[in-house]
C-alpha cells in the first residue's frame, strides 16, 4: 500500500489540476474517491453563501430578486453549465431534481412524437430515471408503454414504435461510456428522440451535446459540479426543440410570470422548463462549484481519472486477483 501512494504523490507532483486540491475544505491527507456521489465543499462557497444569507436576503430581502439577481439565476447558471456540456446559451436552465427534470424532458420530447408510445431504457438504469419512464407509462394509462432491455440490446431495439431513448452516458455501476453521438444517431435514423442523464459524466469527462446532436439532457448539481447535497438540477433542450411541451407547466414557465395571468402560456426558450420559484440559496452554492469547475481543463480532469483507474486496477490485480474479484467496468 505504501507503494501505491508513493506511486500516486509522483503522479501528484506533476499533475497541472495538482493547485484545485487547496480549493476544497478537505482535511489534511485525505483521499476523497465519492464524487459520483457528493462533491467535496470548495472553500469559495462559504463566502458565497455567507453574503447570499446576510446581505441578500438579511438586508435585501425581496429587492434581492432584481438588485442580486435571483431571478435570472436558472439562465445564468445554466449558460456556464452550457459551457461545460457543450451547449449553447440559452439551451440549459438550473431547475429543480434531477428526476422532476427527467419527467419534463420526457414528457417534451413525446409532445414531438404524435403517434409514438415506447419509452426506451436499459435495465440497471439509475433507479430514478426508470421510476420517472413507469410512473409516466402509469400515469398516461394505455398512451404510453415503458420497456427496458437489455445494455447491449437498446440500439437493436431501436424501431418507428419508440418515441424516446432515456440512456446515462456514464453507466453509475459499470462506469461504461456510451457514445452519445452514435446512439443519438441511430435513434434519429427510426425517428426516435434520446434523452440524455448526465449525471455521472458532466464534470468527469468530456460531454459535447451539440456536436452529438442531442435532443435532450438532464444531470445533477451536487456530484462532480460540486453544488453540494441536493443541489438544483439542470436540464438540456436543443434550441430547435423550445417549441415541446414539458407538461409541468409552472408560474416561473410562463411567458410572463410577473403579470399573473389566468392561463398558462409558455415562455418562447429554455424557460418554458422552469416550474416553481428558484431555490435562490442551492443556486448560490451550485454556481460556486460551476465556477470553480471552468476554471479547470475538462480534458485533464478525465486524463487524471483515466490514470488513476489503470493504477488502481494494476492494484487490484497484482494484489487481489486470487481472493475472487473481478473487473466489470468495460
């Protein structure tokens, strides 16, 4: 074991991300491994929310929604993620969980599939994504059937009866990669939209939406973007796709929220995904972590990974190959 940390602290010495350790509040020596599941607190946060808790909302009170800004922080936050997914301005909003995100995308991307029904997914899914595809499939009774394959039996599933594939592109057991610009291909060649989670791959490695031609995408704030626990989720919608209808249809949604009006009409881009009021505070942290992380070489963060795992499975290996464990990650 000794060993194996003399062999990390050199690969430590020479690593360009080495300097972003002392951005983060962890204690001396330790090595944090649960990123995919909570981001470890940059030390910027603190602050951050120090001055969102006394002074804008302490002393600004409800002036804080145009003097700080809070009401344009879904867009504003979501724009900086677009940097990090590779989307544009205007295509990813901060709203909300990551499931109640996955029930909008999903229910958009139906409204854009008239005479569809299949929602498409693999067995051992996040839970989550797969609860949202049945309670929807319960929900709209016999207009909509979820089915799950399979891994490897999704793309020859893929028919003009599904209406949306809803894939992780980092598999959260396994770590496979999926190839998001292929998969999205062949959905588009039977007409079939794909809704992505990004949940354990924004942050981790490099994610290109636009260049893949994605549809749709959701993911988490509080893993490798480090907003901390339940932080707001956010959600991708192509531009050429702000015309669906996500169905949830909250005040914020609204094409103009602030005039009160008796019915629902939807905002014309990304904001048509908002629902209810931000979570101002969540915001606040999310945004720390979102800026902490564009400082930093997405590139390198995935090279540094890459990296490590390798010497970790060398470990492994040479050290526990004979007391049964086996490697399962492609």
């Amino acid at each position: 074991m000794n060993a194996a940390l003399h062999e990390v602290e050199q690969l430590d010495a020479q690593d360009p991300l080495r300097q972003f350790r002392d951005e983060f509040a962890l204690k001396d020596g330790m090595i944090y491994l649960d990123g995919n599941s909570l981001g470890a607190l940059p030390k910027v946060t603190l602050a951050r929310m120090e001055t969102t808790i006394r002074e804008e909302w302490g002393e600004g009170l409800i002036t804080s929604w145009l003097g700080a800004d809070w009401v344009n922080a879904p867009r504003r936050v979501g724009d900086k993620i677009a940097r990090l997914i590779g989307a544009k301005a205007g295509e990813v909003i901060v709203a909300d969980s990551t499931s109640v995100n996955i029930f909008k995308a999903l229910t958009a991307a139906l409204s854009l599939q008239e005479g569809r029904k299949i929602l498409l997914t693999e067995q051992t899914n996040f839970p989550t994504d797969v609860y949202m595809m049945q309670g929807l499939a319960s929900f709209a009774g016999t207009g909509v059937d979820c089915l799950a394959v399979g891994p490897d039996e999704v793309i020859g599933r893929l028919n003009e009866d599904v209406a949306v594939l809803l894939l992780t592109q980092v598999h959260y057991k396994t770590g496979q990669v999926r190839d998001m610009a292929e998969v999205t291909r062949r959905a588009h060649e039977v007409g079939a939209l794909v809704v992505w989670d990004l949940s354990h791959s924004a942050g981790a490695i490099e994610v290109d939406l636009n260049t893949a031609n994605a549809d749709f995408a959701v993911g988490c704030g509080y893993k490798f973007l480090n907003g901390g626990p339940g932080a707001p989720a956010y959600l991708f919608a192509a531009e050429r796709h702000h015309h669906a209808q996500p169905v949830l249809s909250g005040w914020f949604g609204h094409a103009r929220p602030f005039d009160f009006e008796e019915d629902y009409d939807a905002a014309g881009g990304i904001e048509r995904f908002l629902c209810g009021t931000p979570s101002v505070l969540g915001m606040a942290a999310l945004e720390c972590g979102i800026d902490l992380m564009l400082r930093a070489d997405i590139a390198e963060i995935r090279r540094k990974s890459v990296s490590l795992a390798e010497l970790f499975i060398e470990r492994m290996e040479n050290r526990c190959g004979d007391f049964g464990f086996e490697l399962v990650s492609p």
